[in-house]
C-alpha cells in the first residue's frame, strides 16, 4: 500500500532540490564576498538562507518518499539514505543558525560573527565542514545506488553528484547542476497521483 508520501516522493524531491539549487545560485551571486561576515548575514539576500531551510525541508520530505517508494536496493542505498537524510538536516541546521542567529549576533556582537570566519575554532570548522561532507556524501552515495539500481534516469543522478561535488568550490554551478540534476531525476521518478484505468 502506498502512502501519499511515497506517491509524491518524487514531486517534493523535484520542487525542494530545483529550490535549493537556484537559491544557492541567487545567494552566491548576490552576497559580497569581500565584505566580513557580519555584513553578509546582515545583508538582505541574506533571507535566501530562510528560503534554503524551506527547499530543505521538502527536500528531506521528497527523499524519504522516493525512498519507501521502492526500499529494496541493497546497503548502498540505505546508507546512502540515511546519511543523505543525516546531512540534509545537518545542513538545515546550519541554515537555521545563520537565519536566527548570525544576523541577531552580527547587530550585537558583530567582531564575534567575523570571528567565526577569521578566527573560528576548531569545533567549529570541524562542525561545519562535518555537515557538509555528511549532506554531499550522502546524496552522492544515494545518487550512485539510484544509477546501480537504475531507478530514474541515470544521466540525471550523475549530475545531482557532480553538482554536489562542486558545490563547495564553484556554487553558481554546483547550484545550477544540482537544480537541474534534482529536477530532471524527481521527473524520471514521477508517477501521476491517480493512474489512469484502462
């Protein structure tokens, strides 16, 4: 019996990462990378990390479905989702601090939000770089399980990975691919709603 998550699985997966993509783009292009920290997070596309916890969010929804949509796969893919799932709220996570917290902090305390990137401690690199390796890795392992598994289109998981490869060193186009690798595999996977009877 399918549930309505598993149905639109695929749908959420498509909206959330199309989403995540082109915000990652927007952000990157919009923010000024040579102003401190506390400048950027207190910057007005600085809300594009509250839009980003939204693509997240349906992103982690649209992973589960098209999970248990078909859970068979072997180790490969449950691995590959429990840490693309580990990593997706890892990285809600940060988004949530750098929405709530950092823009109150760059008002109050603004040489302690600079800080962070200056002079940050090793917790704190180890924090975020762990989040972001979990979310990358994950959804990379997923993607490769997805192409073994041939469950949607293989080109469009290829892309997903190679987006989340270059994400962290090129994010105009690490969005641009991940919007366009989460939009063409969550069309790959759809299965309208209500099959037509014959």
């Amino acid at each position: 019996m399918q549930t309505w998550l598993s149905r639109s699985g695929s749908v959420l997966l498509g909206i959330g990462g199309v989403l995540f993509g082109m915000l990652e783009v927007l952000v990157d292009l919009f923010t000024n990378q040579k102003a401190s920290l506390s400048q950027q997070v207190s910057a007005p596309i600085h809300t594009g990390e509250g839009l980003q916890m939204i693509a997240l969010f349906v992103l982690a929804l649209g992973l589960i479905g098209v999970y248990v949509r078909r859970p068979a796969g072997g180790a490969l893919r449950a691995v590959g989702f429990v840490l693309a799932l580990a990593g997706t709220i890892l990285a809600f996570a940060l988004d949530w601090s750098g929405t709530v917290l950092l823009p109150y902090l760059a008002e109050t305390a603004p040489k302690v939000v600079d800080g962070l990137i200056t002079t940050s401690s090793v917790q704190i690199q180890v924090g975020i770089f762990g989040s972001n390796t979990v979310f990358g890795l994950g959804w990379i392992l997923f993607a490769v399980a997805q192409v073994v598994t041939a469950d949607g289109a293989r080109l469009a998981w290829v892309i997903l990975s190679l987006g989340m490869l270059s994400i962290q060193f090129l994010p105009p186009l690490g969005g641009i691919l991940l919007a366009v690798g989460f939009g063409w595999a969550a069309w790959s996977l759809y299965k309208p709603l209500v099959q037509p009877t014959a």
